[in-house]
C-alpha cells in the first residue's frame, strides 16, 4: 500500500536530512526534470517553453508518493557514492567543529586576521 503525504509533512521530512543530502535530493530531482523535458539529456538547460506548463501542472499526491519513494531507494547508492568520495580524498572520521577547526588552524600557526584564504581566491579571479 502506497502512504500518501502532505507537502508539509514532506517538508518536515525533508528537514531532518543533512544539508548535503537535501542539496543532492534537489539536483536528483532536478536532473530528472531536465531528463524527462530534454529526452533523457540531464544536462541540457529546461527552455522556458518546456517549463512553464511543467510549472502549471497541478501537483499530484501520486507524483510526490513516487519521488518520495524512489529518494528512499536510491539512499543507499547516494550514501555509498558519498563514501566513496569522502575516501577517496582521504577525510575519514567525525567532522570537526567550527571552533575545534579554529583552535587547529592557530596551532599550525595560521593568523586568522591575515586573510590568506580571501586573498588566494582574489587572486585566482583575477587570473
């Protein structure tokens, strides 16, 4: 049986996911959308012509039962993927927090009123 939920109640579940996790459930379901408007190309940006009838739809509860299930299937390999990325660039472990990273930056002698990181990215935009 399938459960039927209200967009607030997909919102309330929505919010107890990880940043990361909501930002990776947007661009899956954008990539979708871009999918079915542009033939199965993800890529290709959505013309406004195939959007606005997209956006004129109204919203079905069948429509949000299935993206709702088919996210909760596909957790596994967004989780799996998400590993695999984080060991890859090495980062294992819990994450550290801001004032712990703050405390760790001064002890490699980092000076947080130099602005070396700013500076950096400055420099690389005007490059």
């Amino acid at each position: 049986m399938v459960s039927t939920f209200s967009l607030s109640q997909i919102e309330e579940m929505v919010a107890q996911l990880t940043r990361q996790e909501q930002l990776l459930l947007i661009e899956r379901l954008a990539g979708r959308l871009r999918e079915e408007f542009n033939g199965g190309d993800s890529q290709a940006p959505m013309t406004e012509e195939q959007l606005t009838p997209f956006l004129q739809q109204d919203a079905s509860p069948e429509r949000g039962d299935w993206l709702w299930e088919q996210s909760l299937r596909e957790q596994p390999q967004i989780t799996a993927a998400w590993n695999k990325a984080m060991k890859g660039m090495g980062i294992s472990g819990e994450p550290v927090g801001a004032e712990e990273l703050q405390k760790m930056f001064l002890e490699c002698g980092v000076n947080p009123e130099e602005n070396q990181f700013s500076r950096g990215i400055i420099e690389m935009r005007e490059e």
